[in-house]
C-alpha cells in the first residue's frame, strides 16, 4: 500500500504548477507511468480480482489503455498538431 501511495504521491507532483504545453505532455507520460504501476501494485494485492471483466481491473486496465493512447501514440506539437512519433 504504501509503495501504491508514494506512485500516486509523485504523479500528483509532477502535474502541479505552471507549464508550458511541451512540459505539460512530459508530466502526464510521467505521471501515467506513475499512476500505472500504482495500479498494478494494488491489483497484486487484489489477487485474481485484478484479472475479472468488472471492478477494479477493468479500472485499471482502461486508465492504462487511455493512457498509452492518448499519451504515448503520438506526439502534440506546439501549435496543437498532432503528430505521429517515429522511431
């Protein structure tokens, strides 16, 4: 529990303040990464609870699968374009 608390603990910190937008998408990936492995290491707790269609693995697993599709895919330029990332 307490490894889950100091996950969310550091994505709440890297999303407070004032950013420019570049600085912005790098703290969400961040924090997403963050955020995922806290829900991860709460579904271990869980137990097979984690691997069911309904409550907390399905939770999970869709803030993840958000998460890699709107943070991960691609890139936001400056001037709000998006851009797929290559390599």
């Amino acid at each position: 529990m307490a490894q889950a608390a100091t996950e969310q603990t550091m994505a709440e910190s890297l999303l407070e303040g004032p950013m420019e937008l570049p600085e912005v998408l790098t703290a969400s990936s961040r924090a997403s990464r963050h955020l995922t492995s806290a829900d991860r290491t709460l579904l271990r707790l869980f137990g097979a609870s984690g691997f069911l269609d309904v409550g907390p693995g399905q939770v999970a697993y869709l803030s993840e699968l958000i998460a890699d599709a709107y943070l991960e895919s691609g890139t936001v330029d400056v001037k709000g374009g998006h851009s797929d990332r290559v390599g």
